[in-house]
C-alpha cells in the first residue's frame, strides 16, 4: 500500500513539473484546468466569429442565387445587359472588395464597365456551347451602346 503511495505521489509530482516546465504540453493534451476561464472566453470568440461567417456566407450564397437568376433572364433574351449590370452593382454595394477585384483586371474601366463586363463573363460561362458566341456578340454590342450611350459611371 505503500509503494502505491509512492507511485502516485512520485508520478503527481512527475505530473506538476512536466506542467510547470511545459505548459504547452498540458494545453495541448486538454489537462490545463486553470486556463478554463481563458478557454471558454476563446471559444465564445471563436463561436461569435463562426457565427459571422456564417451569416457572410449565407449573403455570398443569397446573391449569387440572385445573380444566377438574373443571368439566365439575360440568356433568355427577358432583360438587357444594362439592367443586369446595373442590378449585379447594387446587389454587391455592400461588398467593396467586388469593385476592387474587378478593378485589378482593367484599372482604367469605369465601374459600369467592369460590372458590364463581369456580367458578360458570368453569362458566356452559362451559356451553352452552342449559343456563346452569339451570346457574346450581343453582349458586347450592348456594351458597346451604353459607352456609346456615356452612361455615368458607378465611381
């Protein structure tokens, strides 16, 4: 009975200097019991920042559902490419990365122009192979109006 007293204290106190020595070790194993407070304040902050992109992914998703539709009334002859990208501009006002990723492929384009463009792109990719280039030459010559036309810019 001894002995076993002995065992345990020596393999406690083996135990308390690897913790002392290492807390990383401890952590890491899930044996940090006095970091509890520390823990669930990061798991409340992890949980909130999942919770957020969440709700971003859920925005990204709701929009592109939109633009989907959209797309395919253009596809379907039912809009035109001028009340597409001018839907597509406002349906990401709230997202300002949008503009500036498409801005890095044409800095000297308007923002109509690009948003324009970008439709045109997301519309060629779902046309059918047989209908894309016919698809892209309309596209283009309705670009090509509504510069003509000297639409204000989104700027």
């Amino acid at each position: 009975m001894i002995r076993l007293r002995v065992r345990y204290m020596l393999l406690t106190a083996v135990f308390a200097a690897v913790v002392v020595l290492h807390p990383g070790l401890a952590r890491a194993a899930g044996v940090d019991f006095w970091n509890l407070t520390d823990a669930r304040a990061e798991l409340a902050t992890e949980v909130q920042h999942s919770e957020t992109l969440t709700d971003r992914d859920d925005a990204i998703l709701r929009r592109i559902i939109v633009k989907e539709d959209l797309i395919g009334q253009l596809l379907a002859g039912q809009t035109d490419l001028a009340a597409v990208t001018h839907q597509f501009l406002e349906l990401s006002a709230d997202e300002p990365s949008y503009l500036s990723v498409l801005r890095t492929s044409a800095p000297e384009d308007s923002d109509l122009e690009l948003a324009a463009r970008n439709v045109i792109d997301y519309a060629t990719a779902r046309a059918s192979a047989a209908e894309r280039a016919a698809v892209l030459d309309r596209l283009e010559a309705e670009l090509s109006r509504m510069q003509d036309a000297d639409l204000p810019a989104a700027r």
